[in-house]
C-alpha cells in the first residue's frame, strides 16, 4: 500500500506524540533489517557456550531472531518503546523479595493493550499494519531499542535510558509503515564495573552476555525443579529475581516512580511474609498472582525458593 511506504517525518511524529500520550515513557524507530553480523555471532556464542542454561527457548527461532521482517509481510520498521515500572512502594527489607519488575500487574498485559492502541492509531492514520511484540516473539529487544536510540545496553545487560535508569519494560510494534530510523545510541558504561562486582552470583563478565547459569534471577523464575547448590548462600531474602545489577547502577540514583496504576503493588502484596509464601494454598496463589508476571514460577517454584531463606 502506497501510504505505508516512506510517510513522512510528520507521520513519524504523530506515532512518537500517539505512543507517549498512550503512557509510554519512550518511543524510537528503527529499520526492519537482518541484525548485524556481530551481534548475530555475540548471540551464538552465547548460546553454544550454553549460558541460556534452562532458558531453551533462548534457542529458538534462530531465523527469526536474526531477521524480524520473517514476523509480518512487508515489515519496514521496528517501533520500540518503553515503560516505566519502578514502584513508588516497596516492601520492607525484612520481607520476602519480589524484582520490582513483579510488583504489579503482568507487563505483558499491560504493554500489549497499550501497543494495540497505537497499532490501531498506525492503521486509522496511515492503513498500515503491526504486529505487536512484548516477550511474545524471538525479538531482540534491547538490540533493537538501542538501534531506536531509546537507549544503551549496559554491562548489566539491561537497556539503560540516560537520565532516567533501566526500571523499564519494552516492547515493540513491528509495522509496516516505512519511516526514517532514529540514531543509535552510543554511550556506554564507560570504566564502570559495578554490576559486576555486585552481582551475587558472579554472573557478570565484561564483554560478554549474563552467565544465565549464575544469575539469581534466572533460576529462581525460569528453573524448575531443584536450584543449583550454590543459589542458597547467594539467595538472601530473595524470593522471586533479583534487581542487585540494577539497583547498583548510577543510572538508576535520581529514577522517577511510574505513573501507570497497573505496575501498582497491592496492600496484600506489600505485607506478604515467609510464612505466608511457606502456606500459600494454590487458590491464594492464584488470586493474589492471576494477573502477575510472579505466576511464570509457579506456586512450587515459589515455595522452593522461599524454603531457601
Ligand atoms: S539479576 Fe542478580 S544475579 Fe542476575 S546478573 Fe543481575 S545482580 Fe547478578
Ligand atoms: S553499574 Fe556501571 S557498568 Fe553496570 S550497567 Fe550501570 S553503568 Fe554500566
């Protein structure tokens, strides 16, 4: 279709103003393209080196991770935006921990209804279609944020937005409509190291991906059945991920809560104890978690975790 091809930096614009009044903290453009060579081969390595450990998916779709124009005929550009979620309550010190990414409602939910919106306002505006993106498709999102120039990947492995942290969900609108990308970022963390040396696991190594085998995050969510032995003298009162690589980070001093409700803890959720993740029946699970990114581990999953503190 004639008006999905090169629209106008008007066009582009709209779409930018539409993903930020939506509640999106940023919005990027990047062109729907193979990924460059050195990253493909910095992702293999990875994977033959088996740092994924249980994340088999990580694996998969090889062809597609390389290529997203393989995820919607006629792709042209790669939409990428980010969410703030950084809670303005937190738990006490004292209690059980949840990553902060868990506190509220499931960001998958939560950006997919507001990525649907702007694919809606995409195809009102211009007739082009999108295919939106949240962990749901084998989509390198950081790679692809940074290339919108929404931010840099920091050694932590997470995209860092400067000025305003890594506190952030991402997701993306693969569409159709043909606009000009936005610049790459290019900072980088400079002689900074210290996620590195924070990092309880030792998962951390300059220059290459997270060892997923040694990140505390990584196994208390994605591993089922027993944990390695070393994750019980790392674990602490860890009970669901872990944010130590985040909150270390001096880009995350001066970061602004969210304003989205969804990314909200609930009263319940704040005050939960030991004993009552120790005493969770499934039906409490399921209501307090139904709509969480916290029931990915499952009932079981939680309960051995919280067994090790
Ligand atoms: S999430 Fe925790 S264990 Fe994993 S890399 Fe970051 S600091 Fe290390
Ligand atoms: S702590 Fe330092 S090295 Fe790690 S991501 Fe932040 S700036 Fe980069």
């Amino acid at each position: 279709m004639d008006s999905c091809r090169s629209a106008s930096c008007d066009v582009r614009e709209a779409v930018r103003a539409k993903a930020l009044s939506i509640g999106f903290d940023a919005c990027g453009f990047a062109c729907a393209e193979p990924v460059e060579q050195w990253a493909v081969e910095q992702y293999d390595r990875w994977i033959a080196a088996r740092h994924n450990d249980c994340m088999e998916y990580a694996a998969r779709y090889r062809d597609v991770r390389n290529d997203p124009r393989l995820l919607l005929d006629g792709a042209k550009t790669i939409i990428c935006v980010a969410a703030n979620y950084l809670p303005a309550k937190r738990q006490p010190a004292y209690a059980p921990q949840f990553a902060l990414y868990a506190y509220g409602r499931d960001y998958h939910e939560v950006l997919k209804e507001r990525l649907l919106l702007l694919a809606s306002f995409i195809a009102k505006t211009t007739g082009c279609q999108s295919r939106p993106c949240v962990d749901t498709a084998p989509l390198r999102e950081r790679y692809w944020a940074r290339k919108a120039g929404i931010g840099f990947i920091g050694r932590n492995n997470a995209l860092i937005l400067p000025g305003r942290g890594s506190f952030f969900f991402l997701g993306e609108l693969v569409t159709t409509l043909e606009v000009k990308p936005d610049e790459p970022y290019s900072l980088t963390c400079g002689d900074c190291h210290r996620c590195e040396a924070a990092c309880p696991g030792g998962a951390l190594h300059d220059g290459t991906a997270l060892d997923a085998r040694q990140c505390l995050s990584c196994q208390l969510i994605e591993r089922r059945g027993d944990l390695p032995q070393w994750v019980a003298a790392a674990v602490g009162n860890r009970v669901y991920g872990c944010d130590t690589c985040q909150l270390v980070c001096p880009h995350n001093r001066n970061t602004m809560p969210t304003t989205i409700s969804d990314f909200a803890p609930s009263e319940e959720f704040l005050s939960l104890t030991h004993e009552d993740i120790a005493c969770m029946t499934p039906a409490k699970f399921r209501r307090l978690f139904a709509h969480s990114a916290v029931r990915r581990t499952r009932l079981d999953g939680l309960r051995r975790n919280a067994a090790l503190l």
